[in-house]
C-alpha cells in the first residue's frame, strides 16, 4: 500500500515526510512464537445468566456482543475453572480512542447493575437467576 494516499488528519499527521526530505524506511512484520489465547465467555454459564438478569434489570435489555484483546489473566482463570464473563460501562465509540473517556453517568448506572448482580447471587437458586421487575 501507498502510504501517502491514505486518508489522514491533516498536514502533520501525514504518513510521508516534508518533499526536502530524502529519506524512505522500510517496515518488516515478524511474528513472535509465543502467542496469546483468546477466550470467549460462555453464555451458559451461572455468572453470565446473573449478569444478564442485572443487566436487563437496570438498562431494560440486553445486547451481548464480543471485541477482540487480549487478556491473558482472563485466559488463565478460565482454564483454571473460573466460570468469567466480562462488562464493562464506557463509551464504546470512544473505546481506546486517542480521546478516550468515560461519564460518571455511565459509571453510576453500572454500580447500580454491580448492586442487582451481587443481590442476585446472593438470593437466587444455583443456576438461575431470579428475574426482578425493573426499578428506575
């Protein structure tokens, strides 16, 4: 690819250098041997069924969907027996933005789905979480 017909954000953010300057450099890509696993979180499981339950009551709905990372922790647990799911209440189209950032709005509505989470867990049979009617 031509670097210089990419689309950018203006003169100094361009991806070829100033016309006085003479100088090209040449990118090569290796691969490491050691890699990382990915993981994916099981919609079956006991804590995702107790998120979901929370998470509907609170937000009214549910939308999982998946981003691709790496967390290698997460991989570790999960091969260790831990049954792990993952959410999270930033912006997601500021997620890992240069202006990356978060409203305390959004924070403040995920403690409430932390409060419903552990209140599920702490009351509901093995397995199924108990389904409350939604509280503004």
């Amino acid at each position: 690819a031509n670097l210089e017909e990419l689309p950018n954000r203006g003169p100094h953010s361009k991806f070829d250098l100033r016309p006085e300057i003479d100088s090209r450099g040449k990118v090569r890509i290796e691969f490491a041997e050691h890699h990382t696993s990915g993981v994916a979180c099981s919609m079956d499981s006991v804590g995702y069924k107790a998120i979901e339950a929370a998470w509907e009551e609170v937000y009214g709905g549910c939308r999982p969907f998946s981003v691709n990372g790496t967390l290698p922790c997460v991989k570790e647990l999960k091969d260790a027996g831990f049954d792990l799911s993952i959410f999270g209440f930033g912006a997601m189209e500021a997620y890992h933005a240069n202006n990356e950032f978060a409203l305390l709005s959004d924070f403040a509505k995920g403690f409430s789905v932390l409060k419903v989470l552990l209140r599920i867990l702490a009351t509901a049979p093995p397995g199924l979480p108990e389904k409350k009617p939604r509280v503004d």
